[in-house]
C-alpha cells in the first residue's frame, strides 16, 4: 500500500505519516521546499517524478495566521486557497485516473472545526477550509463510481505547537474544558481515524465530514 501525504512534517502530518507506516504503507511525504503547494505548476511535476501510483491521498497540508479583517491581505487570502484547497483538487485530478484503473482509492482532506463552524480573526484559514469541505462532498460524488472513497477530516483543539502559539494558556483551559472529553486532542488521535478512513476496512464511508473534536461541536462549548 502506498500513501501520498502532503504536509506530512507537522505535528498531525508527522503522526499520520508514522501511523500509516506503522500500519504497512510505503509514505511519500514531501517537505514543503520540495513541493510548493502554492505553486499549481509544481505539482504535476512532482507526482511525475514519483510514478507508481498511490492507494490513498492524505492532505494535511496548511497554515493559520490569525488576524483581523482590516490586516489580511489578498495576497493571504489567495495562498490559503491554494495551499488549502486548490491544491487538494489538483492532486485529485492526477491522482484519479490511477485510482479508476485500480477500482480503488482513498482521498482524505485534512480540514478543521473552523470548516465547520468559525471564529474571528480566521478568515482566510476558515473560508478555504470551508471550500475544501465542498470540494471533499463533490469529489466523493464524483469518484464513487470509480471505486474511490473521499473524505474530510476536521480536527477541533489539538495540542500543538500551532494551537499553543495562537492562544495563551486561559484559553488552552477553557477550550478543553468545553469538550465533551475535558481536554485537547492530541496528533495520536487525528492519525487513527485517519488511517481508518483511509484503509480497506472503510468500505461504506464516503463525501462525509468526520468531525472529530471531543464533543465541542456537539453543544458542550456553549454556556450553561
């Protein structure tokens, strides 16, 4: 089996990338200074240089600069879309005909809670992720005949570095306190769902948005 892995030198990327290795895939996961996501020309380039075809498509890949209204760029707005979301189609487009041919495939978006719902001061992280959620649902239409299965996967407060760098320690509290579970969840847990939807064993699940955020989402984070 073999996984192509975009992002695959963060914290979630990295756990992803070793559990997929622990489990039996050969992992092609590119350092940004050898595929610029930002860049639609760089990709078709490097997949060529990488024949042999792939069983599944993770895309971890992505960025979050926090800021307000007035101070983001449309230069940001662009590169969050192509890092985020275009380059996720891209992928799909060259991908899916070595799918088709297989009768087979996984196609796995990385999103985030903030696809599902927002907060201020993330606007150009939270739009492209919504847009990559849209692209998830039409893609899985799209290649379901052929066998392939595409899904997201929204993580909610994960304790990385990220998470930790744009929010002081009061708010790394009350963010766990708000789920369900009581607490962040860590690039372990992301990688396990990952590797499920993404295996033989997904048979049945498709065009579907998992959501996995310790129960935040579900109405724990709302005031009593």
């Amino acid at each position: 089996m073999r996984l192509f892995l975009t992002g695959g030198h963060g914290e979630i990327g990295a756990a992803i990338r070793a559990r997929f290795e622990a489990g039996g895939y050969e992992v092609v996961a590119p350092r940004s200074r050898e595929l610029d996501l930002s860049d639609p020309a760089a990709i078709p380039a490097f997949l060529a240089a990488h024949a042999g075809g792939f069983d599944a498509f993770v895309h971890c890949a992505g960025f979050n600069t926090p800021k307000p209204l007035a101070d983001v760029p449309v230069e940001e707005l662009e590169r969050s879309f192509r890092v985020h979301a275009l380059s996720f189609v891209r992928i799909c487009q060259l991908l899916a005909p070595g799918f088709a041919a297989r009768g087979a495939g996984r196609v796995l978006a990385i999103s985030s809670i903030y696809g599902v719902i927002s907060r201020e001061r993330r606007l150009a992280y939270s739009t492209s992720k919504h847009a990559l959620v849209g692209a998830v649902q039409s893609l899985a239409l799209e290649l379901g005949p052929r066998g392939v299965l595409v899904n997201a996967l929204s993580p909610g407060f994960i304790d990385t570095a990220l998470t930790r760098r744009n929010n002081d320690e009061a708010t790394i509290r009350t963010l766990a306190a708000a789920t369900a579970l009581r607490r962040l969840g860590t690039p372990a847990d992301m990688a396990e769902v990952a590797l499920f939807l993404c295996s033989p064993a997904n048979r049945y699940v498709t065009g579907q948005d998992v959501v996995a955020d310790g129960g935040y989402t579900a109405g724990a984070f709302q005031p009593g």
